[in-house]
C-alpha cells in the first residue's frame, strides 16, 4: 500500500492524459515598446543641439558607447567658424597642424560639453539608443565663462613671463609665455581681442608673437671665433660661450639657458649639454676631432626643447614651436697636424722589404688625415719608431704559416716622452712558401693599423 501511495500522484497525472491530445503551453512574446519618432528620424528643437546615439547590446558596455555615440553627434552640431585673423587660421595655412589634429581643435570633444541632458532612452532586444540636448544659451554662457576664465589665466601667465625675462630668466619665461597660449587652446580659432599694453590686440596671437621673440632675440656668441687645434695645445681647445638677450634696451645676460654642442669626434659625432651660469656663459673644451670629417666645425645651439615641460602634450607643443626661430653659432675648426719624422724597420724572415711592408700604409694613412712627413728631425714634432718583422710559424700539409709582429712608437721630438704607441702582434699569413705566407700576413695587419692608427693617435693628446 505504502508503494501504490508513492506512485499515486504519477498515475493521476496519467490518467488525465489518457485519451487527450498532448497540450503544450504557447510561448507568450513580450510586447516590444513602441519605437519612439526620434529613434527614426532626427528631431528639431530650436534652441537646442540634438544628440542621438546608439549600441548593440552584444557589446559589455552598450551604455557607455550609447552615450559616447550621442555626445559625439551632439558636438558635430557646434559649429566652430575659424577667424581668418585668428592663430589657427595662420599655423594651418602654414600647415603646422595635419588634418587630424586641427579637426580636434575644431571641434569640442565629449569631455569638454557641459550642462547637456538627457531626454529619453529606448530599447529593443539588440539595440541600445539614447538622446541628449544640449541648450545652446546654456553652452554659450559656459563657453564665455570658460573663455573668460583662459584669458585671465593667459594674460596672469603673459605678465609673470615678462617679469621673468626681464630678469635675464628665459627658460622660465618661455614656459611661462607657452603655457599661456595652451591655456587659449579652446579658442585659437576665435576672435579674442583685448586691451594689453594700452593696446587692442589679437590675444593669441600676440602671444605668439610673444614666444617667437623670444627665441630670436636670443644672441650666441662664440670666443675664439675659430677653433684651432695643432700639435702645441694637444689638439685640445677651450671655447667660451656667451649667451644674451637682445630686445633693443641692450643686451641681457641669460642665465641657466640650456645649450647643445656638437663637433665631429674620432668615435663619432660628439654630443654634450650645457646650462649657462649666473653671468651669462658655458664653457666647453674641444677635444679629440677626427681630422678627416666632412663638416670640420663646433655648432652651438639654444636647445629649446629643454624648455618645454615633459607633462606637456608633445603633438600640441611641436606644432607651435617648430616654426620659431632657434639661434646657433658655427664655429669653424682649424686643424694644423703635426708633422713627423718616420724610421721603419720591416723584414720578411730576416730579409727586409719595403713597399710590401706596413710602413707605406702608415705612411698613406696619415698623410690622408693631414699629418705631414719630414726628412730632418730638426722639422718634426712627433718622431715615429715603426718595427715590423714575420718569424716561421709552420707547415702542414703542403700549407706554410707565418706570423708577423708590427709595433710602432710616437715621441714628442722635443722632450723625448712617448705620446702614443700601438701594433699588432701575432698576425697570421698561410700560403704555399713561408715567403708568400710572411707577405700574406703583412696584408692581414693592414686594415687593423689603417683602423687603430690615426684615432689612436688624437686620443692620445687629450
């Protein structure tokens, strides 16, 4: 009985089947809200920018891109008319800006609207719409409080920056002038005439003109105005740079300006930065040039990049600085080399040689950088030992090795004391006849020596 209980409700349930079709319940399908107007076509509001947008809801923030979508349309409906006296107008004729970057600055982005609204939303099972207005007495009021806000900024940052020049500090100065024309970034395109100075101008653009002054009235000037290097300063020389600034009123000695300086070196172009100290000056010492450069010259430069703060956008700054005018001084390198007197001792296996030696080469190579040779010693500044001698290194199998050790020494002529000695040692020939393989490795020295010699040589007088 316990049994026939349990299985009591599944017999019931049979049972009221029995004889009946099998009724299945329908699926009811929500209604879909009515699609709104706006959703269709755009409404007109006057007195209002409109922005629709929309998301599929496939995507994990369908309300955030719904939102992005309809501010961006909202901020396609500003129109921003460009000033033909304005700063844009002119960098764009010029085109400092590429066709992206300017269309940004035209046009608001969704993180500078404020003050809009939402009106309505709606929704079906895939799509995600929404729809904002925007007053446009609302934006305008703001745009005015906010351009109004830029220009007292603007003209507090123009001011501090020319206290700061006037006290021979252009690196603040600049900074300060540059971040008054960024503070204006929202209405470059726009007329914003004020009064400065007793006068109406252009606010933007007279800072602008402001920051290429500037940089133009920068004066560099060089002492000595030729750089010569010889044998009697160890091709080594100082140079003083002054640095002023010039605004009509009589220069003006500028402090902490950062420098750049560049030469042609015996390991490459060499680089340095300097900052000017409290009078105005850089000191620089010009050492180890390489001889046979192109361009034999010192360049110095006010390096302005070191004036723009690194938290600054790059593109935006670059735009603005790329057409200044960036002071530099070439100062030209006289190079005199010494000239030198050669005794060279060079055997092959014990018998000498002469044009098949390395004597010829070194020879070459430093009448190719400048040096020149003598016959008497009483002519020369340097005295060059040069000693160069193979030595059997073996045979097999019908092959023949030879090694050849080459040394070579500098001395001052006057005082006797080595400036520079160098060689190879170990240089390996192989060839048919312990002959060839000694000229064999006379050849394999050549390329290291014409590499080491000359550099080596600079390098040693500083």
């Amino acid at each position: 009985m316990r049994h026939l209980f349990r299985f009591l409700p599944v017999l019931l349930l049979l049972a009221c089947r029995g004889g009946k079709g099998t009724v299945s319940t329908p699926v009811v399908e929500q209604p879909t809200a009515q699609r709104p107007a706006w959703v269709g076509a755009r409404p007109v509001a006057d007195g209002y920018y409109i922005g629709i947008g929309m998301a599929n809801k496939n995507r994990p923030d369908v309300l955030e891109t719904a939102k992005k979508n309809a501010l961006n349309d909202l901020a396609s409906e500003i129109s921003v008319k460009v000033e033909g006296n304005s700063l844009l107008y002119t960098l764009d004729r010029k085109n400092q800006f590429d066709e992206s970057f300017t269309s940004s600055i035209r046009t608001s982005s969704n993180e500078q609207l404020e003050g809009f609204e939402l009106v309505e939303s709606w929704e079906d099972p895939n799509e995600y719409w929404t729809y904002y207005r925007l007053s446009k007495a609302e934006h305008a009021r703001i745009k005015a409080e906010k351009k109004a806000g830029a220009i007292r900024n603007a003209l507090d940052l123009h001011a501090r920056s020319k206290q700061s020049i006037g006290a021979g500090d252009l690196r603040t100065a600049f900074d300060q002038e540059l971040r008054a024309l960024v503070a204006m970034k929202d209405h470059w395109g726009e007329n914003d005439a004020v009064e400065l100075d007793g006068r109406q101008v252009q606010l933007v653009n007279e800072l602008y003109a402001e920051l290429q002054a500037l940089t133009s009235n920068v004066r560099l000037s060089v002492l000595p105005e030729r750089c010569e290097l010889d044998f009697g300063n160890g091709f080594k020389r100082e140079l003083l740079i002054n640095a002023t600034y010039a605004n009509g009123k009589g220069g003006r000695d500028l402090v902490q300006l950062p420098l750049f300086i560049s030469y042609p070196g015996t390991g490459g172009k060499v680089t340095e930065m300097r900052n000017t100290d409290t009078e105005g000056r850089a000191r620089t010492a010009v050492q180890r040039v390489d001889p046979s450069a192109e361009k034999l010259e010192v360049l110095v430069r006010f390096h302005l990049d070191e004036l723009v703060g690194r938290e600054m956008d790059r593109t935006l700054v670059n735009a603005l600085v790329n057409g200044l005018t960036v002071p530099e001084v070439h100062v030209p390198i006289d190079m005199r080399m010494p000239r030198v007197l050669m005794r060279a001792k060079e055997t092959n296996l014990g018998v000498p040689v002469t044009d098949a030696g390395v004597a010829l080469v070194v020879r070459e190579e430093l009448t190719s950088k400048g040096f020149r040779f003598v016959e008497r010693e009483s002519d020369a500044d340097l005295l060059l030992e040069l000693n160069a001698h193979t030595r059997q290194g073996g045979e097999s199998q019908g092959f023949h090795t030879a090694f050849v050790d080459v040394s070579y020494t500098f001395r001052d002529r006057r005082t006797q004391e080595m400036v520079f000695q160098g060689g190879k040692q170990g240089v390996k020939g192989v060839q048919l006849t312990y002959e060839k393989a000694g000229l064999e490795s006379f050849k394999k020295a050549i390329p290291d020596i014409r590499k080491d010699l000359v550099p080596g040589i600079m390098n040693a007088f500083n």
